[in-house]
C-alpha cells in the first residue's frame, strides 16, 4: 500500500485522459486556449491502464475519469469498459461538462459507471457563453435531465466567481430541491494559464454559505473529504461547498492526480514530481514504478498552503486534470 509520512494511505486517483476540451472556461485557460500536446506525448489507454493496474493493487479504491473534457478523446469507452474489469477497483466515477455525455450515458450505465460530476456554472444561456467562451448550455440540461432519469447519481459543481455567476448561485442550488442530486459550490482557484491570481478575489466557503443562507434555510450535513454539505428541509437533493482555495479538508487527502501525459501530482498545488510515462517508455517494471510513487508519495506535503510554498507556476486546470 501507498502511504505517505503523515500515514495517509493513497485510495483515490484522479486521472486526466486528455488536456483538450471542447469549452474555453475563462477560468480553466486563457481564451485563446493552451498548446495542447502532441497525441505522442499522451499515455496510451493501455499505458493508462497498466498504471490502473498498479495502483489498483497497492491500494487504490476509486479512479475519477477528468481531462480536459474526457469524451474528446476518441475510444474512450474500450478504456472504460477494461478499466471496469480491474479487480480491486470499487468505483469509476466521471467528471464532464456534459456537451458529449449524452450519446454515452447507455455504455456508461451498462458499465456500472453511475456517478457523474457534471460541470455548469450558470443557467443563464448568455453568462454560460461569456464563461465557457462556447455555446451549448441547452445540452448541457438535457444531459443532466436524461442521466437523472436513468438512475445515475449527478452532482452539479459550479465555480464560484462573484459578479460573474453571482446571480446563478440560487437558481443552481435550486436544482437540488425536487431531484436527489448534489449542486456543489467551488471557490476558484487559480488554474487558468495565465498569471492572474484571481483566487485572492473569490468568494470562500462562508460568504457562500451566507449568500445562499439568505434565502434558503440549510443546515449541516454529512460531510466527506472533498465538501461541506447542507440540506433544507424537504429537499431531495443537498448543498455542497468545496474549500478548494481555503484548502480546509487537506488533512485527510488519500488522492494522486495523474495527467495525461502521466506526470504525478501528490497535491493540486503542487508542481508535478514524477513521469510515469517516462518510466513505462524506459521499460521500468511494476516494482521499480512501485518504489518510484512510493519516494514521491514520502514527499506529499501536509496540506495545500505547504505544497504552494514551492509551486513554479499555476498551470492550465486542463492540464492538471480538473
């Protein structure tokens, strides 16, 4: 088992399968986009998952599918259904922007692939252009609708970003009354490719919780390792916050984040430490990857604020791995 020196075992990976996206999230990358890497410098599916594989039996619980936007990347469900075949992996989850999501909602079903984290910052048509630079918010909804239907466990995550959405706060959580879903609140952070650190000006986790408290009633909820949560009474679906700047929740962190083109991160602030696409492409075997995440795992730091110490530059979240 993976264990870092704070004795936080490593359960849960976060694995980008592209650094491309069909949307141009102003605070994701810069409107002019990013230069996206050559399809050679990206792990192969089957790169992917001899690195699944590994992880798998030294402890790995759950894998969350990102990009980039996973569904640009062709072939994605012959990788999904060998991923859903590893023994020892208990739960395949998925984040999308839900432009794509539709056509495959069937596949993803069949596979046992039934929780979704489906991005959507504004219901508004016109603030949805001027936030992902594209449009497409109607099919968005028409996703998110279809997937409830079909049994799929849906949670909403919307960044928060002031004057921006500020007035899509409520209609979003609203979605969480009539139907057994998440809408989640994330404080932005920043990850937009540029050099503007537009986190310094975000709304935290209480001036959200506030706003939204002014008109509905919620109250403390179950919690895990990533959200506050809250309900209002008769509804079916729950508020959560995500402290992604405030970093409250860093203490119990048992996630790794891989990108596409398979450099490791131990914290989402910090820089990536390790190429295990170097290290298949060397003809490394599973020991040797094993005893390599193993010494970068020994170096996770004991929260966010620690890895940031020496952060070299805040890169594209699409390329991280959102």
């Amino acid at each position: 088992m993976l264990i870092d020196k704070f004795n936080r075992p490593i359960k849960y990976l976060r694995l980008s399968v592209t650094d491309r996206c069909n949307l141009r999230c102003y605070y994701c990358m810069p409107e002019e986009g990013i230069k996206f890497l050559p399809q050679k410098q990206l792990l192969s599916y089957e790169e992917m998952l001899r690195l699944c594989q590994i992880l798998v039996k030294e402890g790995v619980e759950k894998i969350r599918i990102t990009g980039g936007e996973p569904f640009v990347r062709r072939e994605l469900m012959v990788f999904l259904t060998a991923l859903s075949k590893l023994n020892g992996l208990q739960k395949i989850a998925l984040t999308t922007n839900g432009l794509l999501t539709m056509d495959y909602l069937e596949e993803l079903k069949a596979l046992g692939i039934l929780d979704l984290n489906i991005s959507l910052d504004s219901l508004d048509e016109e603030r949805f252009f001027q936030i992902t630079r594209r449009k497409g918010l109607d099919k968005v909804i028409k996703t998110i609708n279809r997937a409830y239907e079909m049994g799929f466990r849906i949670k909403i995550n919307a960044v928060v970003m002031g004057e921006k959405n500020q007035d899509d706060l409520l209609p979003l959580a609203r979605l969480a009354k009539n139907r057994a879903i998440d809408v989640r609140f994330i404080e932005e952070m920043p990850f937009n490719g540029g050099d503007a650190h537009t986190a310094s000006k975000v709304w935290n986790h209480h001036k959200i919780l506030d706003f939204l408290h002014k008109e509905i009633p919620l109250q403390p909820s179950d919690f895990n390792s990533t959200a506050y949560r809250y309900e209002a009474n008769g509804w079916k679906g729950k508020i959560g916050i995500i402290p992604a700047f405030s970093r409250t929740f860093c203490g119990s962190c048992d996630r790794l984040r891989m990108s596409a083109q398979g450099e490791v991160r131990t914290c989402l602030y910090a820089n990536s430490g390790l190429s295990l696409r170097d290290l298949i492409r060397n003809g490394k075997t599973d020991t040797e990857i094993i005893q390599t995440l193993q010494t970068l795992i020994q170096q996770k730091a004991k929260n966010g604020f620690e890895a940031e110490k020496d952060l070299r530059s805040h890169d594209s979240m699409s390329v991280i791995g959102g």
